[in-house]
C-alpha cells in the first residue's frame, strides 16, 4: 500500500491518488500556495485588483516562515506553522471568502479565488503535518 505526500497543482488526476475505497489512506493531497499565488500575482502586476495585491503582499509571510524552519524537525515545522502561518491562512481564507460572492463569477480574481478556495484542505495541510513543504518549487 502506498503512503506518503504529493504536492497538486490543482490537476484532476492528481484526486486518483486517492481512492474512494481508502485502499491507500497513506497517500495525502498537499496544495502548492505558489500555484495559487501566481494566480493572484498576474492580477496584482497589472494592478487590476487590490485584493490580488493584499494577497500576494501577505503571501510573502508564509514564505518567510518557511526560510526560518527549513531543515528542522516536522514538529518543529508545525509548531511555527502554528504560531504564525496558521493565522495568515486563516485570513486568506476568510477575506476571499468574503470577496467571492462581491465580484463577477467571470473575472480572473473569481478564477483565483475559487481556485484556492476549492482546494482549502490541500493547501491547509502543511499546517498540520511538518513533512509537507509550502510548495512544490523544490521539485519543480
């Protein structure tokens, strides 16, 4: 049986990993934030949203975080994850959250904001467990 993490882009069949049998339990779906950043990134460059900017702006904290506990243990990854990361997470979440249903379902920011959103598990996960990294730039 297979087990282990895999970092997802957002590519549907990555979701076949896991399957509905929980025949392999062990494998978990972890989010790249620099997938859903770049998403935001185009919109804040051509400063078309002020929600893009603030999003991108904030992101720089995870990243930040991440510089600080590389190479340490996975308990002590989760532990500042905690203190700080899961915070700013939460934030993203709540403020896009809000933001959804106020612009058009057409609009580029709607395509990032559902995109993170939809996925809101897989990117939290590295919060909770120290073996998954922020993003999956180390293997790409």
């Amino acid at each position: 049986m297979p087990s282990g993490g895999v970092h997802s882009t957002g590519y549907a069949a990555y979701n076949k990993l896991i399957r509905s049998d929980r025949g392999n339990d062990g494998v978990t779906l972890a989010g790249c934030w620099s997938h859903s950043r770049r998403k935001f990134y185009e919109l804040h460059v051509a400063e078309s949203s002020k929600i893009a900017t603030t999003t991108v702006e904030r992101m720089a904290k995870l990243w930040q975080v991440e510089e600080t506990i590389r190479g340490k243990s996975p308990d002590a990854r989760v532990a500042a994850r905690q203190q700080t990361s899961a915070a700013v997470v939460a934030e993203f979440f709540a403020l896009w959250q809000k933001t959804l249903p106020r612009v058009s379902g057409k609009s580029k920011l709607a395509e990032a904001l559902r995109y993170a959103i939809s996925r809101r598990a897989k990117f939290e996960r590295f919060l909770t467990d120290g073996r998954i990294e922020l993003d999956s730039n180390i293997v790409e």
